[in-house]
C-alpha cells in the first residue's frame, strides 16, 4: 500500500511539472486529461503527505524516548507527542485505506431519477409526487440543477411515472442507493375510517451516459409522434411534438412529451434511453459478480423493498442497513444528510471488509 502511495506521490509531482508545459497547455485535451488526473490523485497524495509527517514525527520523538537523558518535563512533552503520533499514524492510515479503494465510475455523473407508482393506486401515485419534491429539494441544497425529463401527472397532483435529471459533480454518488421499492405507511385523505394504508412507489437511478459510452445504431430507433396531453387526457399541445422511442433490440420504451418543441421530447428520450441501456448493461454484468454484489448495499434490483416511511409514527426505516429515524417530516422536506451519509459509511465498510478478505 505505501509503494502505491508513493507512486501516486510520484505521478501527481510529474503532472504538476508537466502542467506547466507550453506544448502541453497547448493541448487542450491533454491539459484537460492531465488536469482531471491531478484533481483525482490530489486528496490521496495530500493524506499521504499528512501521514509521513505524523510518522516523521513519531519516529523522531520514539528516538528521544529510546535515547534518554531527557528531564522530566521534557520527557511528558516528548511522550504525549510520541502518544498522539500513534494515534494519529493509525487513523490516517485508515484514511488512506478508504481514499484507495476502487472509485465507482459514475461517481461524479449526472444522473436520471425515475419514480413509478406501484401497488396502491392514487395513494402510490400522490406519494411518487412526494418523492419527487423530496429529491428536488435535496438536490436543490447540494447546489444541485434539476430539469424534468418525462411527467405522467394524476388529477389529484400524483405522478403515474415522473422522470427528471439531476446535474451537478458528484450527483450519482450522493443519489445513487435510492434504487428500489419504498413503501409509505399512512391515512389517505380520502379515507374515512382513519385506517392506515399501505402502497408502494419504485424508484431508479440511474447515471446519465454519454454518447461515447454507448453507441447506439439509428437502425434499432422506431421512433413514434403523437399529441401530448395533460392530466384527465386533456389536450395541452394540438401538434404532435411528443415523442416516443422504442430501441428494438431491447423493447426498451421511453416517452417525452414535456417539451412543446418535437426535438427537445426527442433529445430527452434519447438521453433517459441512453442511460436505461447503459444501466441495463452495467446490471448483467454485475449480476455475474457475486463478490461484488456483496460489497453493496442492497442488491441495487428495482424490486427490492429498501425502506419505509411510516407517517404515523414519524418514522423512516431503511431496510438494507437497520436505520431508523424518527423526523420523517424534515426528510421528505429534502433533509436526507443522515440517510445517505449512513448508506455510504455502510457501503465503504463493506468494501474495506472485502479488501481484507
């Protein structure tokens, strides 16, 4: 492992020479290739630095100890600096064990969010809307941009299906263990006899792809025009700019009918098609790794139950890890620090465990 730190010392010290290069600032890609490199290697290299100067600091202050002949108050001072050195040494190896691990790829993605109502109707399709106000406020205070791709709304303000973008570095990282069922426990307002209803909504991330990450051959497009409508099957729009799309190798369908211009539906579509193909792909291969299954929270399938929201009781419980809080009312305001930040300490301590196998 210091082998490997010093080699990314090593690298990070020659990009930064290299940087300063006319030929190479003349390269507009390599410069940005290389500036990209220096941004990645810069946190384990400055944690790495930080551990040679506690270890510095630690083998010097055990070379006094060993050496004796020191007085007595100089002697304690020349201890507890020798004291906090170890500890110091051991935590921020610790650190850079994490700092090591192998980085998810789509980590600093955009990514597309896509909520479905489920089992319970218009009680599933008005908490799809809750969701979807959940996550916007979220992204909204991590300087994240939203922009809907795809909507379904229902008369009473739910969604049948609503799909949106999440833009902003490091999106995916934050959203993506979102995938899966999520079930709501509560009083529907229609219902009379104050019974508590349960219903369930399914949600997927997944990360935004490119058009460098997957090709994909206009032969297999069968693309569909009709009129959007609105809630009710109102008409909104009297031209057929909605767009449908449907990828005939994998039956894949994706709708967009937001838009008023026929050629935004149709670049959003292919944008949500891009990255169900990419996810679909990134699944089957995954699904043939089982020790990489285990080192992940849940098993990422869309048809897990991984958490519920209890109204009554205030309470949000995700299943994949045992975590329970109770202020259900500031989560659902977006909120959602604490549930993430658990499912991420989770993730990367069950990596680590995997690491030491």
């Amino acid at each position: 492992m210091l082998n490997k730190l010093k080699g990314a010392e090593e690298r990070f010290e020659e990009i930064t020479s290299m940087l300063y290069n006319p030929d190479i600032i003349a390269d507009m890609e390599l410069y940005s290739s290389l500036l990209k490199e220096q941004k990645n290697l810069s946190p384990v290299v400055e944690k790495y630095r930080e551990y040679k100067a506690a270890e510095d600091t630690l083998n010097e202050s055990r070379t006094l100890l060993n050496e004796g002949g020191l007085d007595k108050d100089f002697k304690e001072m020349v201890l507890e600096e020798y004291e906090q050195a170890k500890i110091d040494t051991a935590r921020i190896f610790d650190e850079l064990k994490i700092l090591l691990l192998p980085k998810d790829p789509n980590d600093d993605k955009n990514v597309i969010v896509e909520i479905r109502g489920g089992a319970g109707g218009e009680e599933s399709a008005l908490f799809a809307g809750v969701l979807y106000r959940m996550y916007s406020m979220y992204a909204e205070s991590k300087g994240f941009k939203t922009e809907t791709l795809y909507s379904n709304p229902t008369e009473l303000g739910g969604f049948k299906e609503v799909s949106f973008m999440i833009k902003g570095e490091g999106a995916y990282s934050r959203f993506k263990f979102e995938s899966g069922v999520h079930r709501v426990q509560r009083v529907p307002e229609t219902e009379n006899q104050g019974r508590i209803h349960t219903s369930t909504t399914t949600v997927a991330v997944l990360p935004e792809a490119e058009e460098v990450d997957i090709e994909i051959n206009p032969a297999d497009l069968q693309i569909d025009t009709f009129r959007s409508s609105g809630a009710g099957g109102q008409h909104i729009n009297k031209t057929e700019s909605a767009i449908r799309i449907t990828h005939l190798p994998t039956g894949t369908v994706v709708e967009c009918q937001d838009e008023r211009s026929q050629h935004k539906n149709k670049d959003k579509a292919m944008r949500i098609l891009r990255s169900r193909i990419l996810e679909a792909e990134r699944e089957k291969q995954q699904s043939s790794i089982a020790d990489e299954r285990k080192s992940q929270v849940g098993s990422g399938d869309r048809s897990e139950r991984i958490r519920t929201y209890n109204y009554p009781q205030k309470r949000l419980s995700d299943h994949r890890i045992g975590l329970t809080i109770y202020k259900l009312e500031q989560i659902l305001n977006g909120d959602l620090d604490e549930v993430i930040d658990a499912l991420i300490t989770f993730d990367t301590a069950e990596k680590l465990k995997g690491t030491e196998q």
